[in-house]
C-alpha cells in the first residue's frame, strides 16, 4: 500500500488522492473520511426534488462504489436510473469497475442490482444484453475471487437464458469442463458444470463424460469435489441405464492401484478414502435403482465389500457406511 507523503502536497494538486492517468488512488486512512461525507451529502439529498438529483447520484456513487452492500445508494440508484438520471450502460460500467476489486466482486446486493439493470434495460429498451460479455464478468470475479458464490449464481441465471439455444449451451458446456480442469477444488465451478450436463440433456455425451471426470480423478488424487462430481455422474447414468458396472469397478481398482505405488506422497490415503467411499456409495445405488440390471448390482455390492475394511483401516468413522455392517442393502442381492 502507497500512501501519500506529504511533502507531495504542494505538486499533488489532487492530494490526498492520487491520479496516475486514469486512475485514482484513495488512501486507506481517508477512506472513512470520504465515507463519512459521501453519507452526509447523500442524507440532505435523498428527500429533495428531482432537479437536486445530480447531488445524489454522486453521492450514492461514491457510497456504492466504496460499500457495495449499501442496500439503501443501491435501491437509490435504482430509483435514479428510472427516472433517467443515470444512464443503464453507465452504471452496468460502474459495476465492471467495482468488480475489479476481489473483495467487491462478491457482494451480494452488487450482484442483485446489475441483475436488475439487466432485466430493466432489456424491459425497456426492448434489447437483450450481450450474454458473452456478462459470462465474462463471471469468469473474471470468479478468478479474482475463487469460489465466488454469487458470480456463479448470476452465471446459472445466465445458463437459464440460453435454455433454448443448443449450441450457446453446449459452448458453455465446454468452458465449465475447461474450468474445472484448471480449479479442480472448485465446487462452485463444478456445481455449474452439473447444472450444464442437466440443461444439455447430454445423455449421448453422460459415458465419455464420466470416464472424462475419472480421468481427471487419477491425474488430480485426493480432491474430493471431483469425487462428489463422480457420483453425480453416476446417478445421471444410472437414471438413463447406462451406469458401466464394469468401468467403474476397473477405475476403483486402478485407483487403488496406483495409491499403493504412490506411498507417502501427498492425497493418497484421502484417495484410498475416496475411492472406498465411492465404492460403497455406488453399490449402495446400484442395489436401491431399478433403473440396473441384477448382474451390474451384484458386481457393484461384490466389490464394495472389498473395501468395507480398507475403511476401517483408515478409520473412517463415516455413519453413512453403516449399512454394510448390517447387510441392509445387500440381503436380497445374489453376489455370488
């Protein structure tokens, strides 16, 4: 942090904020300053008429840009923009540049009210806004902010609009796998990318797509988003009879295989649990669907017994698992 000096007074005709070409510094400690007179200028102005309205539209700009969670200067700009006193494309550029800021790209109401201007603009203006310049604000919050909630969620609004255009959902499609190969612990990216396959119906694509995500698990052990993602892409198999008893008990087996090669470097023993728990869960789905066939369900339950003890060994002390103590899934199943 670069605060300014004051012997720099006297040739800083801005001092003490700082402009380098189109750029403007605030120092940390005046920011409660600017605060504090943005909220005073802003309070003698709210109630006025509206020819005093430039007063507070500056004042609610200074007050949202540096407090994006000022729900009162954001439902104030709302009301300006309305009454055609802020232009819609001006703010939507205010916001790119709040969001430029890690901190500020994961405001809640920040990302409400660029919502509402997008939907207002389109409303009255008759015009759709540019979907690949908004999913590219996402990307780029989502970067500067990893796991950002309310980037994603604006995102999944986003996938909501394309529901109708095959090939901007399958574009999307793309871009999620490609992230979540570069953010493997990602679950928020993952979470969309699911939300991708079920907007996609890609049921021709669910095999290539689960042994994609198995692959990934080998290259990247021990990151249990991935595993989660395995199980969805499991049930979403399952659910359309394709889930490939055999792929997936030679997967658990290679993963195995390869942890006890890898001894002692770091995420082995979390993928053998990994691995373990996937087993058992997988078997336990099998046995409860009746969208599987009876040899798949017994090579499934057959293989998670194997496992059973290398959870013990690990000392999962998961409740989930304590089915197959008691035999409850497996009793009517013919395993031999």
């Amino acid at each position: 942090m670069v605060s300014p000096r004051e012997e720099d007074k006297s040739e800083n005709p801005f001092y003490p904020f700082m402009l380098v070409e189109t750029n403007l510094g605030i120092p940390i400690p005046v920011v409660h300053h600017v605060l504090a007179a943005a909220s005073a200028e802003f309070m003698d102005n709210k109630g006025k008429l509206r020819e005093d309205r430039s007063k507070l539209e500056l004042s609610s700009r200074v007050l949202f840009m540096i407090n994006p969670e000022h729900s009162t200067a954001a439902n104030t700009r709302k009301q300006l923009i309305q009454e055609e006193v802020i232009d819609g494309q001006s703010e939507l550029h205010l916001i790119n540049l709040m969001f430029t800021i890690p901190r500020h790209s994961k405001s809640a109401i920040a990302w409400h009210h660029r919502k509402w201007l997008r939907e207002f603009v389109e409303r009255s203006t008759g015009s759709s806004f540019d979907i690949e310049s908004e999913r590219k604000i996402c990307e780029r919050t989502a970067t500067i902010y990893p796991r950002n909630y309310y980037s994603w969620v604006y995102r999944h609004n986003l996938l909501k609009l394309m529901a109708s255009d095959t090939a901007a959902l399958k574009t999307e499609y793309n871009w999620s796998r490609a992230w979540v190969e570069s953010h493997i612990s990602d679950h928020t990216g993952i979470q969309h990318l699911e939300r991708c396959l079920i907007m996609t119906g890609l049921e021709f694509d669910i095999i290539e797509h689960w042994s994609w995500t198995a692959d990934n698990i080998k290259r990247y052990p021990g990151h249990e988003a991935l595993w989660c993602h395995l199980r969805f892409c499991s049930h979403f198999a399952a659910s359309r009879r394709k889930l490939l008893a055999d792929s997936i008990v030679t997967f658990i087996q290679e993963c195995m295989e390869e942890c006890d090669r890898a001894t002692g470097e770091e995420g082995v023993l979390l993928q053998k649990q990994l691995a373990s728990r996937y087993s058992l869960w997988v078997a336990r789905l099998a046995a409860c669907s009746s969208q599987v066939d009876a040899s798949s369900k017994a090579l499934l339950v057959k293989t998670s017994l194997i496992y059973v003890n290398e959870l013990m060994e690990l000392d999962d002390h998961s409740k989930f698992y304590d089915d197959w103590s008691t035999n409850t899934f497996i009793t009517k199943i013919d395993i031999k």
